[in-house]
C-alpha cells in the first residue's frame, strides 16, 4: 500500500493530529484550509476561511512553511503573496473545474481575438491565467471594482459565467463571458431547492453567485462563502437552506449550534453530489506527510509570479476593504433597484 497516498501502510496506527501539531511547531508552520474542507481539517487549521483572505492571513505571518488545505490555485495564491515561504498542498491532484475550464493558451487566444478589452478574471484561475489578466476579482470584490471600471470600458469575465452573468444582472454591466462553470453549484437542482422551501416554509436561501442563474432567481441573499457565513449569524430565523458547498455548514453549527442548517440539494434530492471531489481529496494522513516531507511543494517561476502578482495587486489596490468580506448583497427585486433587495 502506498503511504503516501494516505492508505495504510506505515501511517498505520499513527496519532495524526498529534504529529500534526509536532510537525507544525518543528516546521515553523501555518495550517490554512478553505471552508469546504472537511471537518477535521478545519478543526486543526490555524485559519479558516475565504481562498485569498487565507493567503493573505498567512502572508503576515512569521511562518517558514504554508500547508494550505484547499484546491491547487488557492496554493499558488498563497506563493504568488509569500515567495519566500515553503507553500505545500496536501494533494497536488486537488484542483478546480473552473481553472480546467480556462487554459492558458485558449484564454490568450481569446484575449488576443477581443484587444480593445481588459481582462477581469475570478481567482479561480491558475496562475498563468493570473499573469493574463489585467485585474482578479473575488465574489466579493467584484462589485466595488466593476464600478471603479469606466463605462465605456470593454471587459472580459471569466472564467466563472455564473459569477459574471450575476454581475451582469445586477449591475446592468455586459460583459463577455468566458464559458467556465463550477461543477458543484451547477449541481443543484431548482426542482428539488422549491421542494425543500415547501418542506420548510419561512427558511431563506443563501446562495453563492458560482450558482446558475435559476438557483440564485431563489435565493434571499448571494454572496462568498464568508457572506454566507455571516448571513447565517445574522438572520433572524432558525432554520436556513444553503446553497454552496456543504462544508461549509461546519463552521455554521459551531457558532450556531441552536440553528439548523440545510444544504440545498442535488439533483438526486441531497447535497452529496454537491461535495467538491478535489477538496475533497485532502485529508489528514496527506496533511501529516506534506508537512513530513515538505511536498507536494508549489513552485512558481520568479517572472511568472510577478505578472500574476500584479493582477492581484491591482485587485487590492481597488477593493482591499472588501476582501475576505464577502457581501454581495441580497438578490434584487424583479424590476426594482438592481442595488437594493426584495
């Protein structure tokens, strides 16, 4: 068996969280995992959170080493703000449906077809995509920058249409849209989002704007995964139904745990098929030999980073306030003020 995959062998009978916390003060390290990490992973993290307000987090800290618990992009993130720091993901194979959907090469083919337009791109995007893009954005960031963008300014979303198409609704803003979607928030089922509200009547929705549009048509509020957290410390009723992916519910029952909880479901009427399957892929036994070994190790040619830092800069240049906020506000009336709820 293959230790190193996390599979009996030599980890067999190993107090995990224990050499977890060993390695962690021997290596002089910062555990970060993203809200849709497991549970046991977001109980030993040192932050949890929002992909770049980890990054940034981390990059403030004194630490020598970065075992970021999250997706491949969220990594080179965390390098891309702190070159001088060793950044180790737990499982090199834990990527993201939206990066796959934007190649590099087609993206600059793309941006090459469309010159008089600037590239405004969502952080779930490689690295390279990064260093192709003029500004990144956040779900919620995205906002404050767009109005900072002259009107008459031509722009390039991508590579989430979901995100972009949202935006596009809200702010009255068109935009050409790169046709990458997420593969865990077109996973839900309206059908069975409007039998689950009939179940519980009164319970609002809280959606993430990766959610296609006939998902987000339901929701009483949208925003990142730290506004929906927020949402739910905030709203006054007991039980709330969320559309993202489920892990995130951890951290709601740890503040709440009076509140109930409800992730939207799939089309095969639960949330299971809503769990994303390359966060999925780290756990506590690759957390354990990452930080053992100090690999998988993310590397980033020096020219590269730069290009890619200076999209991010630009980003929080604009919209620092906001990062790691996560408010996007609550969906718009139908015919009302696109800035103002229902």
């Amino acid at each position: 068996m293959d230790a190193r995959n996390g599979i009996g062998g030599s980890l067999a009978g190993l107090d995990l969280r224990a050499e977890i916390d060993r390695l962690r003060k021997e290596r002089n390290a910062v555990i970060l995992a993203h809200y849709y990490q497991k549970p046991e992973l977001q109980d030993l993290a040192d932050f949890v959170g929002d992909s770049l307000d980890l990054s940034r987090k981390a990059a403030e800290t004194d630490a020598d080493v970065i075992a970021f618990c999250g997706v491949r992009f969220m990594a080179e993130t965390a390098k891309i703000l702190s070159p001088d720091k060793i950044v180790v993901l737990p499982d090199m194979n834990a990527g993201c449906s939206l990066e796959d959907s934007c190649p590099p090469d087609q993206f600059a083919a793309f941006r090459a077809q469309h010159p008089d337009h600037i590239a405004l791109t969502y952080i779930n995007c490689s690295v390279e995509v990064k260093a192709l893009s003029d500004i990144i954005v956040t779900s919620s960031s995205a906002e404050k920058i767009l109005s900072q963008i002259p009107l008459d300014q031509k722009i390039i979303f991508g590579p989430d249409r979901n995100l972009g198409g949202y935006l596009t609704r809200t702010l009255g803003r068109e935009m050409l849209l790169w046709p990458g979607v997420c593969i865990v928030h077109e996973a839900f089922s309206e059908t069975e989002l409007l039998k689950l509200r009939a179940q519980h009547p009164g319970a609002p929705v809280a959606a993430h704007p990766e959610c296609p549009p006939h998902i987000l048509d339901h929701a009483d509020y949208v925003g990142s995964t730290r506004g929906i957290l927020d949402f739910a410390k905030s709203f006054p009723g007991q039980t709330l139904i969320v559309a993202t992916e489920p892990h995130i519910i951890h951290q709601m029952e740890k503040a709440l745990p009076e509140k109930n909880f409800i992730g939207a479901p799939g089309a095969d009427g639960n949330c299971n098929c809503n769990i994303c399957p390359y966060m999925a892929l780290n756990n506590m036994e690759k957390l354990y030999l990452a930080l053992r070994d100090l690999n998988p190790r993310i590397e980033i040619e020096e020219g590269m980073r730069l290009k890619a830092k200076k999209s991010l800069d630009r980003m929080l240049e604009m919209a620092s306030a906001t990062v790691g906020q996560g408010d996007l506000g609550p969906v718009p009336a139908v015919g009302g003020d696109p800035r103002k709820g229902d």
